[in-house]
C-alpha cells in the first residue's frame, strides 16, 4: 500500500495491485532498480513528476543510466512517456484508490498496451529491436550531415 497527500495535506493510503509485474520482461537490474523506485514516488494513478537527473538523485545514478534504463521499461510497456518529467506507470502496477478504479483503467487501455494480449516478451525484444533501428538511422544520419560538411571544406595553403 502507498500513501499519498490530498489537497488538505492529509496522508491517505492507496490501493495497488502489482500483478503487473509479472509481466516484467527479462529487465537489467538498472531497470528493476528504476521501476520500483518509480512505484515510490508516483501519485495517484500511477503518475510520476520528476526528471531523470531527480531519479537518478533518489536512485545514486548517473542520468545517462536512468536514460538507458527508462527505455527497457518504456519497451515493456510498464512506463508511459508523457512529455519531459511526467512518467505513468502502467495501471496494472500503478496505485489507485480503490481496486474498481485500477480494474476500469486497465479496462479503458487500448488493446496495445494490455499485458495480457500476445506474448509479452516478444512485444519487449521487438520494441527493443524496433528502439535500437531507429538509433542506428539517426546515427547514420547525422554521420552523413557531418561528412558532407567536410567535403566542403577546402585545404589552407602552407605558408611556412
């Protein structure tokens, strides 16, 4: 159980289920370590409002870690992106007020973030496969910007 602060200041407990985590993919321990930090510090809901340099502060963790290891639960569909410093945990794991309330969230998920459609770890190794190709695209992008910059360039006479 987790407690949360209302608008008064008052400390009231929420309910969660975390049977969601038996979904949880073969994960580095980076992630692990990240994912049930998140489920400490997350409001109602499952919402989580802090950036990667405040986790990696909670967690002794460099950003660039908390960066790779946000991508894994990302890919297994535990961690929503909402934009930079808002994160939601997936209402399988999230805390909720009432277990009706967690049940009508997962019920309102379209099919492709439900844990329990497909074969889960495939959907993981294949967001991962998907997440890796578009990084070599950029890569090799940004390698031909920066070659076809220096053929531009041309060689300065020596004057000694």
């Amino acid at each position: 159980m987790t407690v949360a602060a209302d608008g008064w200041g008052m400390r009231r407990p929420l309910w969660g289920s975390f049977n969601g985590l038996a979904y949880a993919p073969r994960i580095p321990p980076t992630g692990y370590a990240l994912l049930l930090h998140l489920l400490t510090v997350q409001e109602q809901g499952g919402l989580v409002v802090a950036t990667h340099e405040e986790l990696g502060e909670g967690l002794a963790m460099e950003r660039g870690m908390i960066s790779r290891a946000m991508h894994h639960l990302v890919a297994a569909r535990l961690v929503t992106v909402l934009r930079r410093g808002r994160f939601r945990l997936h209402p399988a794991i999230a805390a909720f007020g009432t277990p009706q309330e967690q049940q009508q969230a997962i019920r309102a998920l379209p099919r492709e973030m439900r844990l329990d459609e497909g074969d889960f770890e495939e959907e993981y190794e294949r967001r991962l496969q998907q997440r890796q190709e578009e990084r070599d695209r950029k890569a090799r992008q940004r390698e031909v910007v920066h070659l076809g910059s220096r053929s531009r360039l041309r060689s300065v006479p020596d004057l000694g």
